[in-house]
C-alpha cells in the first residue's frame, strides 16, 4: 500500500468513527438509569402521565426510568433542569403546554428559551377542557351558544366563572371563547380546582371553564350541568357532550396537553429511539387505558409532529393572551 493510500485509508476510518459511535450509541442506548422530570407535585395527572411514560420505557426496554418530581414556578422550574441537563438522553421532560408554549407569555423571566431549549421527542395526551354550570342556574341554558346569548344579554362582565388560575388553560380557554364569540364575563380566581368545584357546587358562582375530570362526577350526578368540552372531539367520558366547536364556534379547540422532550442537542438517534417507542406504547390498548384511567386522553405523535403541533399552538396562544392584555408577572 502507497503512503497516499495508507494516508486516505486511515482518514477515511477516522471520519468513520465518529458516525459508527453514535450510531452503536443509539443502538446500545440506554445503558443506564433514565430521569423522568415531572414538573409538577406528585398525584396529579402530569405526574400519572409521566409515570405511565416511564413503566413503558421500562417495560419495552428493560431500563430503569426514574421519574422526579420537581415543581415550581407553573413547570419551569422543573423544565429547566432538563433544559440544563446532559444531551444524552438520559434526562426527559414530561411536559405541559405550560412549559412548551403558554408559560412564555406569561413569565417576565423564563429560565430557558422556550423555543431553542428542547429537542421535541412525542406528544402522549391531551385533556378536554368543560364548560360547566350550576344545575339551577338559568335553566334554559343547555348548550354553549345558549350561554353566550345569555352573558350578552347580561351585560359585559355581569356573569361570573371560576378557574384555579390567572393565565392557566381553564383561564386561557375561556378568554379564547371569548374572543371567539364577542362575549365578556368576570374572572373569579381561585387556589386550585377544588375550591372552584365547592362554591360552583354551592351556587356561589354560576359556571367554570377547567379541566373536566374534577367534574365529571358531579357532572353525571346531575348536580352540574356541562354546556360543551374544549376538545377538538367529543370526550370519551361524555359522548353525549358536544364540542364547542361544533356548537357554531368552528376551530375552537382549547385542551392542554402533554409531551415528552429531551434537552437540546440530543443525537437525533436517541430521539428517534424514544420518539418510536413512544409512541408505539401509546398507540397500545393497554396504555390508551391508563391514560384514559387517569382522566386524560391519548393524543399520540412523534417528535416531528410534536414541533409542528408546538407551533400552532405557540401562534394560537400568543395571540389569546394579547387580545386578553394579560401582562407578564
């Protein structure tokens, strides 16, 4: 063999080596332990969605996926973390659209940039949103348009709703309602779902717009009445519910949702590992049932429909949020 030839042989093995370790990276991954960030407290739907996550992983690939909790600052503070973490995949975030979109316009100090700070790995789950109203409330309200009418009759801001939060996707859905259809109601705040379930089922305040499953039961009990879901499609759980947006409010479609991401930088390999694991568990009958069991439902994609889903949604409530003037705390 001519120098030449020995001096290209050996170039050509070194540009080699950095494509054949990441390729036998991906496939020898994971290798060791894999943290589950959960950005909220343990017990509530993010936390049970990222568990289901977790025992999948752990189940298809015989890992070991430990989930943290880490909760803070509606979700940065745990996002962040993994915002920080190694680019290796050993770090995920199962995220809310708190942490993936609406928390930017809603933060003055966000500890990462939303839009660069992640690798989008799948969407896992959505939950609908219910407008709901006291069961004595005007009886002749029956469906959503029905509400409307009757809150421009009242006058702007003459009708109450409750929701656990400034800026939360209870809140947000219903300044999205209300730019949709022309109508103006008051805002009453409240520290968490239970404590708007209490006075609306004390008739303290007459509607809600929140996340359905705290009210589902009161809902099939009769002492609630629900007026419509924010989901694209009629909930699993209230076949007989309709849509908003099939109520003459076309294309309104207001359900948080969930998704899993990993750090920016990580091997495209490695998100395509999980991405196609992930979804393939998702899309199984036995996870669709504890996702559904925990009061969410499977809204299933891969990393590049998760990107592309983040940014209608970022487009969607940057604009809610400014036609709502809330300002940034």
């Amino acid at each position: 063999m001519t120098k030449i030839v020995r001096r290209r042989a050996v170039l050509a093995g070194a540009l080699a080596a950095p494509m054949l370790a990441r390729r036998g990276w991906a496939k020898a991954y994971p290798d060791k332990p894999i943290r589950m960030v959960v950005p909220f407290a343990p017990g509530g739907t993010t936390d049970i969605l990222g568990r289901i996550v977790a025992q999948h992983l752990t189940d298809a690939w015989g890992a070991t996926v430990v989930v943290d909790n880490k909760s803070g600052a509606g979700g940065n503070l745990g996002a962040d973390i993994v915002a920080k973490a190694a680019p290796d995949g050993y770090t995920l975030l199962l995220g809310t659209v708190g942490t993936a979109v609406t928390n930017q316009f809603l933060y003055k100090k966000m500890p990462y940039d939303t839009a660069t700070a992640f690798a989008p790995v799948a969407l896992f789950g959505e939950v609908a949103n219910v407008l709901a109203v006291h069961k004595d409330f005007a009886p002749q309200i029956k469906s959503a348009k029905d509400y409307v009418d009757y809150c421009k009759a009242e006058g702007p801001g003459k009708v109450t709703f409750g929701s656990p939060a400034v800026g939360g996707t209870g809140h947000l859905a219903m300044e999205y309602f209300q730019a949709l259809a022309g109508f103006k109601v008051e805002h009453v705040v409240y520290r968490g779902s239970s404590l708007v379930l209490q006075d609306l089922l004390a008739a303290v305040i007459p509607s809600t717009m929140d996340n359905l499953p705290p009210y589902l039961p009161h809902i099939q009990a009769g002492a609630l009445r629900a007026l419509g879901v924010s989901s694209r499609k009629r909930w699993f759980a209230l076949p007989d519910v309709p849509t908003i947006a099939e109520q003459g409010f076309p294309g309104f479609d207001a359900a948080p949702w969930w998704y899993v991401a990993a750090p920016a930088s990580t091997p495209k390999e490695i998100v395509r590992k999980l991405s196609d694991e992930i979804v393939k568990g998702g899309k199984s009958e036995a996870v669709i049932k504890k996702i559904r069991d925990a009061g969410a439902s499977e809204l299933i994609g891969t990393d590049e429909e998760l990107a592309q889903h983040i940014g209608r949604e970022t487009a969607k409530w940057k604009k809610v949020v400014e036609a709502a003037g809330l300002q940034p705390q």
